[in-house]
C-alpha cells in the first residue's frame, strides 16, 4: 500500500515536471515566432534551449545576483532585467538552435518569455 503511494507520488511529480518542461519550451517557442531576433530552430531545440536556461538560472544566475546586489537595490530590483537578459544570452551562446542576437533583444526576450510562460502555466493549471 506504501509502496503504491509512493509510486503514485513519483509518477504524477514526473508528469507535473514534463509538462512544464512542455510548456516553458512551447513559451519560447512562442517568443521566437514574435519577436525578432530570437530565434530556434524547431521546437526540439526548444526543449533543450529550456533546459539549458533552467541550468543556467540555477547555477550561474544566484551568483550574478549577489555579485550585483548593490545594483540592485539602487534600482529597486530594475537591474534583475539585465542579470535575466544576461542569462539568456549565456544559454543561446552553449546551446545550439538556439540564437539571441544582441543584449535588447535579449531584455525583451526575457519580459516576453515570462509573460508567456505564466500566461500558459495559469492555463494548463486551471
């Protein structure tokens, strides 16, 4: 009966998981089809683009954040906007089919991304 349960857990935890996965990549996929100068190239590609963000936001953007906390606070939190385009330039540059073109395009990139990405989320949740 333990052993059932925690199966179940483990199966619907891995469902929840690849659907994000799904959906954060369909996002950027998205992102690519409207704003020019983000590109990649099909949607598999996506998918790794996604994961290679998701790697980059949780190894390499903490410290870009407590190396530039006093920015930071001096912009009331404005300078995250530059740490994000940051970390989607780094991922385009070690991901291949996927392409930012320069660091503008990179900040709208970001706000875009994350607008799409919430907006969807909210939609396979309800």
């Amino acid at each position: 009966m333990v052993n059932h349960f925690v199966s179940e857990m483990y199966n619907e935890r891995m469902f929840t998981v690849i659907a994000n996965w799904i959906v954060s990549a369909l996002a950027l996929y998205i992102v690519t089809r409207i704003l020019p100068g983000f590109h990649v190239d099909d949607f598999g590609s996506a998918l790794v683009a996604v994961l290679v963000i998701g790697l980059v936001n949780a190894l390499v953007k903490p410290l870009f954040i407590i190396l530039t906390l006093p920015a930071t606070i001096l912009t009331l939190g404005l300078f995250l906007l530059v740490i994000n385009a940051l970390m989607l330039m780094l991922a385009s540059s070690i991901t291949p089919g996927f392409r930012v073109d320069g660091f503008g395009t990179a900040i709208l990139g970001s706000i875009l991304l994350s607008l799409i990405t919430s907006f969807l989320h909210a939609l396979v949740r309800s």
